[in-house]
C-alpha cells in the first residue's frame, strides 16, 4: 500500500474512532421502554431509519435520500464537543451554533481535507436549513423527539416544564420539509394534552 493511501486510512479511522464518543453524549429525550436518556448515536441511528421510512411524504418528491441521510449522520456529531443543547434552553441555545462550529472545525478536521470539506459542507447545509434536503433532514430531526416524548407521556418534557404553545412555536417548521409530518405530529400532541401530559401553556 503506497503511503499517501496509508496516511489517508489512517486518518480515516482516527475519525471513526473519535465519533464513537458519540455514543457517550446523552439527550433529554427518554427511549421509550427503559426510559433511560437517548444517546446521540440513537438518535442519529433513529433518524435515519426515520428518512428511510418516511421520504415518500416529503414536500419535494425528486428528494436525494442519500445527501439527507448523510447529513443526518453527521450533523451532531459536533455535539462530542460541544454537547447536546436541550432545545428548550434559550440560554444554552444562544451560542449553540458558535460552540458547535468551533467543534465541526476540530471533529471535520481529522478527516482527509477532501472528506473534511464534505463533511462540513453537510453540516453547514442543515445549518442554513434552505435546501430541500436540509428541510426535510430538518423535519425528521424535529419529529423524532417529539415522538419519543409523546409515547413516553412527556415525562421530559414535564421535568422541564416544557408546553405545548412552546413545542409548537419550536416545531411547526417542520411543515416546511414535510407537511404530512407536522400535521401529524400536531394531532400526537393534541392527544398527550387531552390525556394530561402535556400542558396546554404555562
């Protein structure tokens, strides 16, 4: 093996290495059997399953699949870095994107320069969430927890005090990758409120 390949491989696999870290970082959301926290790997795991599933609802029907689900794999893999960021912190949320570009500059970097590139321009495209695979990556990305937290009674969102009115207003973009999806979800929510879970507002 020529050794600019061997640099190259061996450069490959310190990164894959260092994602494994992903498996360590834990969200709010609860899986919905153990009800222990999920990890980021899960959740990336999930939500490709999810685009799978689920592509044949989205907004734009000439959809590339592949660029979502690549997206999907390693956008948070910033968060090995900078840490899972619940979503109804409006403190932590503030400089969430500076923090998760300081880690994509460092975690992208360990790639090969062509990879490198690749990789951040995918997290940057979720970022920007302007083309149709970003909104629809976007959709899942926002659907998933939803439905963990529902069919786990909002046992998250309660130890948070987290309600509907601030679900939706977080949510209802969802809409914009993937309408079938968010009227959905409106209708799960309604469910959890009806049944006491979730509370209608502060």
């Amino acid at each position: 093996m020529p050794d600019s390949l061997l640099a190259r491989l061996a450069q490959q696999i310190e990164f894959i290495a260092e994602c494994d870290r992903l498996k360590e970082v834990f969200r709010q959301t609860l899986n919905t059997h153990s009800r222990r926290a999920e990890n980021d790997a899960e959740h990336s795991w999930h939500l490709c399953l999810c685009v799978i599933v689920l592509a044949e609802h989205a907004n734009v029907r000439s959809l590339d699949v592949l660029r979502v689900l690549k997206m999907l794999i390693v956008h948070d893999l910033v968060e090995i870095d900078a840490g899972d960021t619940f979503a109804y912190d409006t403190a932590a949320m503030a400089d969430q994107h500076a923090r998760e570009a300081v880690a994509a500059e460092r975690i992208f970097g360990l790639l090969p320069a062509d990879q490198a590139r690749e990789f951040r321009g995918l997290w940057d495209e979720f970022e920007a969430k302007a083309t149709p695979e970003a909104k629809f990556a976007t959709a899942v990305d926002r659907f998933q927890p939803m439905l963990l937290n529902c069919r786990s009674q909002g046992a998250a969102w309660q130890r948070h005090g987290v309600t509907h009115d601030r679900i939706v207003a977080r949510n209802r973009h969802i809409a914009d990758g993937c309408d079938p999806l968010w009227r959905y979800a409106e209708k799960m929510l309604q469910e959890i409120v009806d049944a006491g879970h979730l509370a209608p507002r502060a």
